[in-house]
C-alpha cells in the first residue's frame, strides 16, 4: 500500500520561505507525477505544482517565480521550495503521487500545516 508523508510545514513571517517534503514509500514504482496541493480557508482544494516523471513541472498562476518543485527519483520524493510567503498563502498542503502501473491511482498524503503571519 502507498503511503505519502509530508513534512516541513510550520509557521513563518511573511516573506519568508519553507520547504516542504514528501516521500512516497510501500512501493518501488515510480510515480507519473507527483505534486503539491493546498488547501486555504474557504477554498477548495487546488494544485500549487507538480512534476512528471519526465521532469515536466506545472505551476499554478499564484506562485510562479516563488514556489519550486523537485524531485529524487531514487526515493520516489519531492519537495516544494517555498519563498517570499504571504499570509494567504496559509493553508494545508497536501502530497499526491498517481500511478500508471503498480499501485494505479491517486494517492495523498495527510497533509502539512503552513502558515504565514503578517
């Protein structure tokens, strides 16, 4: 069964940067892609980044140039450098891995808690 832990989430001033990371494990295949979601107070869920295994990477509008995403192959991990964070940046973020073969489907994380004080 995949698993998806997320961690470095915490509080920061604004302006300032996190990053986050997850880890993919109970499977050797690598993951399609792999990305970032969050949260915010009175939103839905919406996607931050993702990365393919081609190294393609997608990004929403609201954090270009600001966000990055990576990805180590090796250990089916990524990671999402955050910087110049603002407060409605706050939110849940959340790791999702979906799969071709193996484990097919949409996996997710439990999520990691940033928040960003003005």
């Amino acid at each position: 069964q995949v698993r998806l832990v997320e961690s470095g989430g915490g509080l920061v001033q604004a302006g300032g940067s996190l990053r986050l990371s997850c880890s993919a494990s109970g499977t050797r295949i690598g993951a399609k892609t792999m990305g970032w979601y969050r949260q915010t107070p009175g939103k839905q869920r919406e996607l931050v980044a993702s990365i393919t295994n081609g190294d393609r990477t997608n990004y929403a509008d609201f954090v270009k140039g600001r966000f990055t995403i990576s990805r180590l192959y090796a250990k089916n991990t990524i990671y999402l450098q955050m910087s110049s964070l603002q407060p409605e940046d706050t939110g849940t973020y959340f790791c999702s891995a979906r799969f071709i073969v193996g484990p097919i489907g949409d996996h997710w994380g439990q999520g990691t808690q940033v928040t960003v004080s003005s």
